[in-house]
C-alpha cells in the first residue's frame, strides 16, 4: 500500500490521466519459493497478499488429522500444534471447494491457513478460482484518480485542487473500510504508514518551499499525534 499512496502523490498529472489508479503497480516479493504465493503475489493487493502469506506460512504450525469422507467430501480436523482448539474442514476435490469451521473465509474473504493446509495435503498448490476474490485484486479499480485530476498552474489551486481530491478519495475510503473489522484494520495501519511517509517527503522539502498559508484547514491529521483509532 505504501507504493499505492506514492504513486498517488507523486505520480505526475498527465500520466495519471493516461492510466487507471490500480490497487498496486509492483507485485510484492514472497517470503517463500511456493507456488501457491507466485501465484497469489500477482493478483492480490500488496497488503491481501500480506496476510495470505501469513495463512500460508502458518500452515505450517497446523497438525492435521483425516476423519474420513462420505464420497464425496472429505473431512478434516486442524489445531495449531500444541493447542486443543480444533477446526473442522470439509474439502470436495471435484469442485476444489474448501469449507473451515473457523469461516475466515466469509469473514476476510481470504482462505485460513486451516483450509490452505488441507489443499496443500490434496497436492492443491493454487488458489482455486472461486476463492480469489475479485475486490482483493490488482484488477479491482478501488479510486478512479484519473477523473479527479485537474492541472492547474497556480500553485494556491492547485493545493485547493490537490485538497479536495484527497478528501474525496479518503471519504471513499472511509464509506468502504468502515464495512468491516478487516477492512478497517487494514486501513487504520496503512494510514499510520502513510501518515508517517508524507512526514518524510515533507521534512525533506525546505520550510521555504512549502507554502503553509495555502494548506486548508483540517490537514493537522497528518501529524505525528494522529490517531487513526481514534
Ligand atoms: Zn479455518
């Protein structure tokens, strides 16, 4: 997300006008060699792809035990290794449909390492298609910039202009993250990131070039005391 807000303060006017704003413009590196992260490292998002690998990665703290299938559907048991809470997942490998008790799924709209463990064991190294969802991806336009950019020369308007884009594009922000308990972390964290980059870009300009009688009122939130929780 970081590289998103950068592209969205210093990416130049006319080439934003040339080009959809995307969730992401580079695919992120994966901890590991694996398949089932080359893969998802291209379509996520950067901060999606971020928690996926976690699942992945925790995958590996799974202890896994079959409980049999009725033909169709087989059925597991999953508990972190050392623990007693367990999770039941049904697995049908026809329709690679993958079900965990635990409903991380239904909930972030990411498969649970749970459900990730048993794919793995039925030698399933992708994301099945129908557990990619279209919202978590690259191809998802979350902002159309493009329609919001104006080039103006003064500078006094183009701050009004800049000012009123962004309070545009974080209001969306807000309406949509505001929807759920993932959404909301995974914007509150991504604005303390944000909050702290523009600090840096800020500090590097000279205090004569920055012209603070032109900064609207309501801008204080990118302080150092902003509370994103608050
Ligand atoms: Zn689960």
């Amino acid at each position: 997300m970081a590289e998103t807000h950068s592209l969205l303060i210093w990416c130049p006017l006319k080439e934003m006008k040339a080009c959809d704003f995307r969730a992401t413009q580079s695919t992120p590196k994966p901890k590991a060699a694996l398949e089932i992260l080359k893969q998802t490292a291209k379509v996520y998002t950067p901060a999606i792809f971020k928690l996926f690998e976690e699942e992945v990665l925790q995958t590996l703290n799974c202890d896994l035990f079959y409980c049999g299938d009725d033909g169709a559907e087989k059925v597991y048991k999953t508990r972190l290794h050392g623990k007693h809470h367990e999770h039941t997942v049904k697995f049908s490998p026809l329709e690679s449909i993958v079900i965990c008790s635990c409903k991380k799924f239904e909930f972030a709209g990411i498969l649970c390492s749970h459900a990730l463990k048993i794919l793995d064991v039925n030698n399933i190294k992708y994301v099945p298609k129908n557990y990619i969802l279209k919202r978590w991806t690259v191809d998802a336009k979350v902002l159309h910039i493009s329609s919001m950019c104006n080039i103006h020369e003064d500078p006094k308007v183009k701050i009004s202009n800049r000012y009123s884009t962004l309070c545009r594009i974080f209001n969306r922000i807000a309406v949509r993250a505001s929807q759920s308990d993932e959404a909301y972390f995974i914007s509150t964290k991504n604005a303390e990131n944000l909050a702290e980059e523009i600090e840096k870009i800020l500090k590097i300009r000279s205090e004569s070039d920055l012209d603070n009688s032109c900064i609207p009122q309501g801008t204080y939130f990118l302080s150092h005391n902003y509370d994103p929780s608050s």
